[in-house]
C-alpha cells in the first residue's frame, strides 16, 4: 500500500511538473508581443523602445526558454504568484477572493446535485424497466445534453425575466447565488443519476445476494450492506469527472450571472491578456485537481483490493 | 434503437445537406426587418441584424456538427497512436505516454481548451487545435488497456516472434479489435465536442461572427433576452438535440457490443 501510494505521489508530482511545463510553452507562444500589450493595459498610450525593453527584462521575455522557464517556475515554487501585468496588483488576494465566491458555489452545487440524484435514482431502482425509471433515465439523458451555458439562460428568463423571483446578476445577496447554484446542480444531478442507477443494478446482480435473501436476512439491510458499499465503488471513481464537470460548469456559470469567482477571472484575465492570472488560475485548478484525483485513486483502491499497479 | 439510427441519420444528412435547405444567406443583414418575431415570412423569426435564424441554424449545422466531427476524429487518431505506443513499446515508452496523458487529464478539458483558444488568439483553426490538445486522452487509455490484453494473446505473441513489423501487427491484430470500444470512446466524445465548440463560441473565443455557429448566435441572442426571448431558444434546442442524438446512439452501440461479447 505505501509502495503504491509513493507511486502515486510521484505521478501526481511528475504530472503538474508537465502542467506547469504546458502552461508556460503556452505563454511563450502566444502570439504578438506580450510586452506591447503589457504597455498598452498599463499606459494606455504608445511607448518608447525603452519602455519596452523594460518590460522585457521585468518579465524575463528577453532570455532562452529554459532559462525563462526556470526563471518562471521559481518565484511559484516558493508561492508568489506575482503581480498583474494590467493594474500591477498583486495576484493571490484577489485570486482567494474570487475563490471565496467559488469554492461554496461548487460545493452548495453538489450538495444539491447528490439530494436530487441519490433519491432520484432509488426511485428509480426500485423497479427497473418501469415507466418511473424510464422517466428518470430520459430526464437525466436530456440533462446531461443540455449545455450549462444555455440552462443558465433559460433560468434567467424564466425565474428572472419573465416572473422576476431572483435576482440574475452578481453576487451581493444570498438570492443572487441561487439561480447559478441550480444551474450547476441540475447538470450535476443529471449524469450522477445514470451512474448510481446504473451502480445499483450493477450491484444488484451479485451472486451471493440470493443465499442472503434466503436466509432470511431483510431486504433492507442487504441494500445496506451488500448493494450500497458495492455501488458506491463507479460512483467514487466518477467524482474525479464529475469535479472536472462542474469545475467547466462554473466557468460559463458565472460569466453568465456575473459573479466574481474564478471562471469570470479565468475569462477576464483571457480578454485582458493579463498572463500572471491566467497562469495562476491554472495552476492553483491544477493543484487542487490533481490533490482531488491522488485522494479518490487512495479511496478507491483501499475499497477495491483487485487494483494492483499495471491496471491503474 | 431505429428510432437512435433515424435521427443520427438525419442529423448527418442535415450536416450535408441543411445549407441547401436554407431560405436565405445566413450572413445577409437586412436592418429594417431586425428582430422579426417568428412565423411569416421568417420561420424562426430574424436576429438583431435582421438575419434569417433559421438559415443560420441550417448552416450552423456545418460549423457545429462538423467541427465536433473533425474535432473528434483528430482525437481519435492521435489517442489511438499514443495507447498504441503505450501498450506495443516496451516499459519507457509506456511510462512516458501515460504520464503525458495523465498531464493531459490533470486539467478539466473544456477549461483547458478556453486557456488554449484564448490565448492563442480566437478563430476557427485554434478551436479545432485546442479542442482535439484536450480531447484525445480516453482513446490513448481504451486503446492502451485493450493493447496490452491482446499483448499475451496467442496470434499476437507469433507475430511477434515471426518478425511482423510493430505496425504491420498494430494494423492486422490490434486495430480490429480496437474499433469497435474505440467507436464507442467516440461517439461521447463527438458529443463533448459539440458542447465544447457551443461553450468557446459562446464565450467568444470560437467561432467568429458572422458565421453561423450555434453557440455564437446563442451569444448574440443573450442581449436581446427582454425583447425576443424565443431567439435564444432554437440554437439551445439544435445543441441539445444532436447532444442527446449521438449520446443515445452510443449507448445503443455500447448495448450491442456488450451483448456480442457476453452471448
């Protein structure tokens, strides 16, 4: 377990060293010159050659890739995301308060996704082939087709526009997060109903679950024991998907209802060219992804012993 | 499951065909008739340049369907060379194309792709380049699990030692039996790909107005929510629809396949 868990270690480290290494062949490709656009966000105006090669050397554009790469990752090594390269602020503050604003959003989301999906599916199990289980699976199909982007929109219309309930833009009140917060949840609670319906007719087939009935132990607690534990195995593998998918989800989300978190930065930061928070989102998703996926690849190993190294 | 085939069907031929079908030019501005409610004259109704909306959703078919084609085609090819390199090239070699693809997944594709598209500046070649970057590694991982089983089988093993050359095996032996799991790893990620080209388009680093692209028109509809809320209606309704079209047909693919397997 130890052995396997160094290895893991070492894949993840191995992993965001190939991370950071992408994002910065990105940046330095990046056409047109990142100095001329720093100066026009800074200045405003047009600058002299000097100007420039001041840029330059600042930001470090004017060595080798390598050593422009090193000269990158090192200061992030040791923390310090750096200053915007537009209003010369400092990136992480800003980087955590835009995360104040997404990190409840996600989770509140997939609370909400787990309290529709979770029931949904036991009802729908309950009798497979019925027409409540086919309503449920046709209901999540269509959910996982609908693109978040659009489902927000059609919130907004509805719950906003046409009958004026919540509020649409922004993030000053408790109401303003709740029109985002469903978008997020009912994509969320659409493909976790497929996998755990499908998890618990899975589990049902197990062969040993007949020798139990018969020997008189009630069917409630079979579903405790026997069938639960068994189908919670694809579903903890699919949370790693299921985070990338609401991580995506939240990006379009909050450009949609303008909200303050780190898709809108992701975004913004894109339009303004401002690289030093570009990198910085995609480096701390990164890390917080990769930690995620190394602590469900633990969990799911420790419940299914079959694992061994080759298969992973 | 005919009923799955039907729609795939008309779907593609839409994709062919549908630009013939349009009543108008979908980049015509016609200001005087802007934002025409639906019905008369204009079946869907006209934008906020008085553009047709349903001539652009006939040639949005192209962009949409046709880029997620392409997009996830190139993926397969790619994913397909690596899992086949993984599984056929000895330990290093599989080292070293799994860590690229676990890198490759330590990332949310679609995000991925919007850093990729962003930066490298918004059009329609560096969406196709950014989202098949970020959309090849399922194939490298079926391609390669199913590689490394065949590896031990018998016919597999005789090549080998006969002296076939590694591709001449990959051809004959391995991408029979890859096809038809890869066709299936496809079918969800064509479906990826149309939601993947709508989301860049809708955030403004896709497709490029004035071409038709669903996504782009839903952006342009967002606007004009107050007053023509039914605008934004039919591109959403072309995404989901084709969405659920080819997911459905890979879920009756995959029924099938399991049932050839398990007789």
């Amino acid at each position: 377990m130890i052995r396997i868990a160094a290895d893991l270690i070492l894949r993840a480290f191995v992993v965001l060293t190939g991370v950071a290494l992408a994002t910065f062949a990105l940046l330095w490709h990046a056409p047109g010159d990142p100095a001329l656009s720093i100066a026009e966000a800074r200045y405003g105006t047009v600058v002299s050659k000097e100007v420039l090669d001041f840029i330059r050397a600042e930001a470090g554009f004017d060595t080798g890739f390598w050593t422009a790469f090193w000269a990158w990752l090192s200061p992030l090594l040791a923390g310090d995301f750096g200053q915007s390269s537009v209003t010369g602020r400092a990136v992480w503050p800003d980087l955590m308060t835009a995360m104040s604003y997404t990190l409840p959003l996600a989770l509140v989301s997939l609370a909400i996704g787990l309290a529709i999906s979770v029931p949904l599916a036991l009802i729908a199990t309950r009798r497979p082939g019925s027409w409540m289980d086919r309503g449920a699976v046709a209901l999540a199909s269509v959910g996982v087709a609908i693109p978040a982007f659009w489902l927000g929109l059609l919130l907004i219309l509805l719950f906003a526009v046409q009958l004026g309930w919540l509020p649409a833009m922004g993030a000053d009140t408790r109401a303003h997060a709740v029109l985002p917060a469903l978008t997020l949840a009912l994509g969320v609670a659409a493909s976790l109903t497929r996998i755990i319906r499908s998890g618990i007719l899975e589990a049902r087939t197990q062969v040993f679950l007949p020798a139990f009935r018969r020997r008189g132990i009630p069917p409630r607690n079979i579903a405790r024991d026997h069938v639960a534990p068994h189908a919670a195995i694809p579903v903890i593998t699919v949370l790693g998907l299921e985070l990338a998918f609401l991580l995506e989800g939240l990006v379009v989300v909050e450009v949609i209802f303008a909200r303050p978190g780190l898709g809108s930065f992701l975004v913004n930061a894109i339009y303004a060219r401002d690289f030093p928070k570009v990198q910085a989102v995609v480096l701390l998703a990164a890390v917080i992804f990769v930690i995620v996926n190394l602590a469900i690849d633990l969990i799911y190993r420790s419940l299914d012993p079959r694992m061994d190294g080759r298969n992973a | 499951m005919r009923s799955v085939v039907i729609l795939v069907v008309v779907f593609a031929l839409l994709m062919v065909f549908g630009p013939m079908l349009a009543p108008y030019d979908p980049t015509a501005i016609n200001i005087p008739k802007r934002l025409q409610p639906p019905g008369g004259e204009w079946l869907l109704g006209t934008d906020a340049l008085g553009r047709d909306i349903l001539s652009r959703l006939l040639h949005g078919a192209r962009w949409s369907l046709g880029l997620a084609f392409v997009v996830s085609f190139l993926g397969l090819m790619v994913g397909t060379c690596v899992g086949l390199i993984a599984a056929q090239g000895g330990r290093f070699a599989d080292w070293i194309a799994m860590r690229t693809t676990d890198t490759f997944l330590a990332f949310p594709e679609l995000i991925a792709a919007v850093v990729i598209a962003g930066i490298l500046g918004a059009g329609t070649g560096t969406l196709v380049f950014a989202l098949a970057v970020t959309g090849w590694m399922r194939y490298a991982r079926v391609a390669r699990g199913i590689g490394l089983s065949l590896a031990t089988k018998g016919y597999v093993v005789q090549a080998r030692l006969a002296g076939m050359h590694p591709l001449t095996i990959a051809r004959w032996h391995y991408l029979p039996s890859l096809l038809p799991s890869l066709t299936v790893v496809w079918t969800g990620m064509f479906a990826r790909a149309i939601l993947g080209i709508s989301a860049l388009g809708f955030l403004g680093f896709g497709v490029q107005p004035p071409l038709p692209e669903w996504g782009t028109m839903l952006l342009d509809a967002r606007i004009h929510m107050r007053s023509t809320p039914l605008q934004m209606i039919w591109p959403g309704i072309a995404v989901v629809v084709s969405v659920l079209a080819i997911n459905l047909a890979g879920d009756a693919l995959r029924d099938v396949l399991a049932e050839q397997e398990s007789p």
